[in-house]
C-alpha cells in the first residue's frame, strides 16, 4: 500500500488530492426506443492542473495522460438531452516507482440541449 508519508515526509495520509483533466469520450449511442440512448466507449484524458498544495514538495505523483471506459444512459426529451455515465480508469496514473496503482473512477452527469 502507498502512504503518502512515505512519498512527503509529514503528511496526512486522508487528504484528497484534486486533478482535473480535459477529457475526450468517443461513444457509441445505442437507441432502443425514441427517448432513450445507451452509451459506451472509451475516454481519453490529458492531466491539465494538479492540486499542488499536497505534492509541493514531493514532485510529480501523477502520470499525465489517463485512459478510461465509460457507459451510461441518456434521456432525450425533445430537444433537451439529460444523462449520466460511470466512468472507470483501466490505466494505473500513479507516476511513482513501485508503488500501487492509482486508477480514476467517477460519475459524470449532464443535461444539454439540442440546437439543430
């Protein structure tokens, strides 16, 4: 198991670090029936900004780009779409030498609209 105390020297080892990412899905969108789409497919990501305040000291923890599956439902209610997606990280991100592996996971959920 990865302590993060092992990595920074006098950290707490229940601080969450935040990442955001600029993420790419390519889905396939089933419709079974006219309001309803089934979707899945994978999502390629690109680390843009860490939360520096816990790895200040301790260098790059993160590796910079992440690959992921995605499935989910969407509702389509005429021109307006809702939906939501579970996503799950099939690549270890953990940029450490022999360390566990650190995948994302996640729910997305979205509402939209349909101009065209």
């Amino acid at each position: 198991a990865t302590d993060i105390d092992q990595i920074i020297p006098g950290s707490k080892s229940d601080v969450d670090v935040k990442l955001n990412y600029l993420q790419i899905p390519l889905l396939l969108s089933y419709r079974p029936v006219k309001f309803l789409s089934l979707q899945a497919g994978p999502q390629f990501g690109v680390l843009i900004n860490e939360d520096k305040t816990l790895l200040q000291n301790g260098g790059d923890a993160f590796k910079k780009g992440d690959f992921s599956m995605l499935a989910g439902a969407q509702l389509n209610l005429g021109p307006l779409k809702a939906g939501a997606r579970y996503v799950i990280g099939l690549i270890d991100i953990n940029d450490l030498p022999n360390q566990e592996e650190w995948k994302n996971t996640g729910f997305q959920v979205y509402v939209g609209l349909r101009i065209f």
